[in-house]
C-alpha cells in the first residue's frame, strides 16, 4: 500500500530551514501504516532535506555559514550566465543536500532519534511556496 500526501510550507529562502517532522507526523498517523517507511522528495532543485538537531545555533547560524562556506552567494556560477538570475549557489547547495529523505516506520512510528527532525532547507534567494511529496509506503 502506498498513500501519498502533500506538504506545502512558506519558506523565506536564503537558507531558511523549515522543521517538517510534525507534517510527516500527521500523514503517518493519517495513513494507518504500522511498519514501511516514509519517502519524501523536495519538488524543485534549489532546496533539499535532511535530519538535523533543530536547534536555534543549527536552524540561524551553523547551516547558513557551513553552505556560504561550500558554495558562497557570491561566488561565481555559470548558471547565473546562462539564466541571467541570481541563484547559481542555490542550485549547487540544493544538489548536494539531496532533495529526498526515507525514514523506516517501525509500529507506527518514524524511527528518528531524541534530537533528530526532519528539514526542508531552502537556498534560494527569495520566498517560495515549497511543496514535498510525502509517500508513506506499507
């Protein structure tokens, strides 16, 4: 059995980190499945998701200045040449956080630990309605 939902959060861009842990909570608790797993994809290719401790440090600070580190905004991107726009280092970003998680379900439950949520990140450089494709599969 496969059920599939829709999450769709506002995002500010510029890496705001968008916890979706209570999301997938609630179409897990929707769907009824006990034991599979959860798969969810970022539609788009300058965002992505992970699991992190989502904590004000992480969440305001650390991630924002690991990814300026990696790919920095003002770097130079062939894409921006190519496009005529301003997110070369988003795109690069959101390529390599990945855009999808699977999270085993074990008797009803995401199988994340004390600390762990999971996030959307967003690294483009202007607000978005980001929508995540959410399959919970039994």
């Amino acid at each position: 059995m496969v059920k599939t939902y829709q999450i769709k959060v506002q995002t500010q861009g510029n890496c705001h980190v968008v916890d979706l842990t209570g999301d997938l909570r609630s179409a897990l608790s929707d769907s009824g499945v006990k034991d599979g797993a959860a798969v969810l994809f970022n539609v788009g290719s300058t965002a992505g998701i992970t699991t992190i401790e989502y904590e004000p440090g992480l969440v305001n600070y650390d991630m924002a200045a690991l990814f300026e580190k990696i790919a920095p905004a003002n770097g130079h991107y062939e894409h921006e040449k190519t496009w005529h726009d301003d997110n070369g280092h988003s795109h690069a970003r959101a390529s390599l956080l990945g855009p999808s998680l699977s999270v085993p379900i074990v008797d009803g439950e995401l199988t994340l630990g004390t600390w762990q949520q999971i996030v959307l990140i967003d690294f483009d450089t202007r607000a978005r309605t980001r929508t995540i494709v959410c399959q919970i599969i039994s």
